[in-house]
C-alpha cells in the first residue's frame, strides 16, 4: 500500500509540469522524468522575447534561489544541485514583480552506494542531452565541439569548451586529475558504453563506459596487475566498478575521492554491520568496535574503520582481511590485542 501510494505521488508531480503558454517561454531542461547520477542538473529556458528580467528555482523544500537575467537575453542557463531520490524542482520566470512563467519538473537522483536510492521507481528514465539535433539549441552560445588535447592540460582550463556548463564538478575540495585539467571527453567520456550499460550504445557522445575499470586501469596501470593476482576480490573490483566507491571527478573527503567516510561508504551496502555485533561479541554484550576509536596500529592518530582491518579491494585472505597470508586470523587480531 505504501509504495502504491509513492507511485501516486510521484506520478501526479510528474504530470504536474505547468508551462504558462501564452508567453512562449519554454523550459527546455531539466527533461521531465529524468534520471541523474551527479548531484549537479542544468536548468535552461528559452525566453523567446518575453523581456525577462529574473527567474527563480527551488528543489524540493530547499531555499528559494533567484537569479537575475542580463538584459536581452534570449536563453538563460544555470545548475542546480539535487538531493538523493525524487526531486521536484519549481521554475519561475518573471519581469521585475509581474509572473511569465511557471514550470515543474521532477526527476530522480539516484546513488551508485546508498540502497534506498539506487533504483528509481518506472515513471523516471535516462535522457540525453549531448546529441547533435539537441546540442543544436545552445550552439548560439556555446561551442559544442569537444576542443581538447589526449594528455595536454589546459593551461587555462576555462578555455575547455565543457567548462562552461559543468564547471560545478571541480569544486570539491579533492580533484581527480583528468577532471582538474579537464580532459573529459579523451580520458574518460569517451562515448563508448560497457557490458552494463549497453543498452545506451549512440545515445550520447560523451557517455562513459559502465564498467569503468578499463578506463581507470589506463592511467593507473599498477591497480589492474595487483587486482587480478590475488585470491579474493571485492565485489565492486570484481565487477569493474571503480566509480561505485570513488568519484571520478573529486570529492570533499579524501584525496583517493571516495564518495563518503569509509565507515559509511562500506555500511552504506554492509548494512548488517551497522547495528549488529561485528567479529565477536563478549559477555558485556558489547561487540568489536568499527568506529568511533583510535586505531592502534595507525601512525598519524586516525580512527579506527572496516579498512583498518579489511582490503576493500582484493586479499590473498578470507573475508578480505590484510596481511596474515592464511596462517590464522589470531594472529591478525594479535596486532592489536598483545596479551
């Protein structure tokens, strides 16, 4: 009854779309019902000659942000950030205190990581944008050719004809190098698709390959050597998906761009292991703590996390423990526990 009842919500949101027609402005993107992967989504509206002067946009219950538009312009285009899951986003477009248009779109944002949000429910499908015949609208402004070098940095990389529009993705505080120097489309967006997302073969020109691995591998040539001469691999190695836990372009947590802090981002698919007891549990009642302590065979002071005594990519071990090459996982425990 509950997920019928979700249905229903969010199918009225999505038909909800309103679009005041005798203005003919149009709100060209976001596309209605669809799926995104980054937490960043374009908005673009074309005035038309409709003498525009503002224009304001909430996700969700967010704060109301309003944007004021140059003088004569006849598209106006900016990004927005979303939240996990279902996001309803509301557009208004106004001159000065009078209203010219009004738009709702809904669309999904969904997660390689979290469950709750790694599917999304049928009314939400992927769309693409970077198709010739759709490029065709915003070529009056921008410069739709792929303009880079395979290897060669910008040395301006405001001069990257993707800058522009997705500049948003290199403003953690971490950053992946080929998305630093913006070498997108000849490091990884490279418009070839992989066994998992195949289907999507042509659709786009710069969509990137599912898995991922290969391309990771190309750079990182040492990874791909170790990955398969060992006995046990994670699942997200094993599967290629790189991206499950790292972010390819960069992230505010860790110079090795992982998506969240390693106790969540391994509980986020390990869920068991958040409230139940983990390797053992004593007569207290009380388990193995995962977090929350100092790690005591860590040099520089950090906490202790599933990594402190788990591979999360591959092991000669069993549950993909570290370092004691199968003479006894006592002698793991021992590192720490001396008496």
């Amino acid at each position: 009854m509950k997920k019928l009842l979700a249905a229903i919500l969010v199918f009225i949101a999505t038909v909800g779309d309103l679009a005041a027609a005798d203005t003919g402005i149009e709100l060209l993107k976001p596309y209605g019902q669809d799926i995104y992967m980054s937490r960043y989504a374009a908005v673009v509206i074309d005035l038309k000659e409709s003498g525009a002067t503002g224009v304001t946009v909430r996700v969700g219950d967010g704060e109301i942000v309003e944007r004021t538009i140059p003088k004569e312009k006849k598209f106006f285009c900016f990004t927005i950030e979303l939240y996990e899951g279902v996001n309803k986003i509301a557009v208004e477009v106004f001159n000065r205190n009078r209203s010219l248009f009004k738009a709702v779109r809904t669309v999904y944002r969904g997660s390689l990581i979290d469950k709750k949000f790694k599917y999304s429910t049928r009314f939400f499908h992927k769309q693409f944008f970077h198709k010739t015949e759709k490029e065709k609208v915003c070529s009056g402004c921008h410069n739709m050719n792929m303009n880079e070098e395979e290897g060669v940095a910008f040395e301006n990389i405001t001069d990257s004809n993707c800058y522009s529009c997705h500049y948003p993705i290199t403003t953690d505080k971490f950053l992946h190098a080929p998305a630093a120097n913006w070498l997108c489309a000849t490091s990884c967006h490279t418009g070839e698709t992989g066994r998992f997302n195949r289907k999507y073969r042509g659709q786009s020109k710069y969509i990137s390959p599912d898995p991922v691995a290969d391309r990771c591998f190309s750079c990182h040539k040492e990874f791909k050597k170790k990955f398969y001469s060992e006995n046990y691999r994670h699942e997200p190695v094993d599967n290629g998906r790189c991206n499950r836990c790292h972010d390819p372009h960069g992230s505010n947590i860790s110079n090795k761009f992982l998506r969240k802090n390693v106790w969540y981002l391994c509980t986020s698919c390990h869920t068991d292991k958040k409230d139940r007891g983990h390797v053992v549990r004593t007569f207290s009642g009380k388990s193995h703590p995962t977090k929350g302590v100092k790690d005591p065979t860590s040099e520089d002071g950090r906490e202790l996390s599933c990594i402190s005594c788990h591979n999360p990519h591959v092991s000669n071990n069993g549950f993909m423990l570290r370092g004691y090459m199968g003479k006894g996982t006592m002698l793991w425990c021992k590192r720490c526990h001396k008496k």
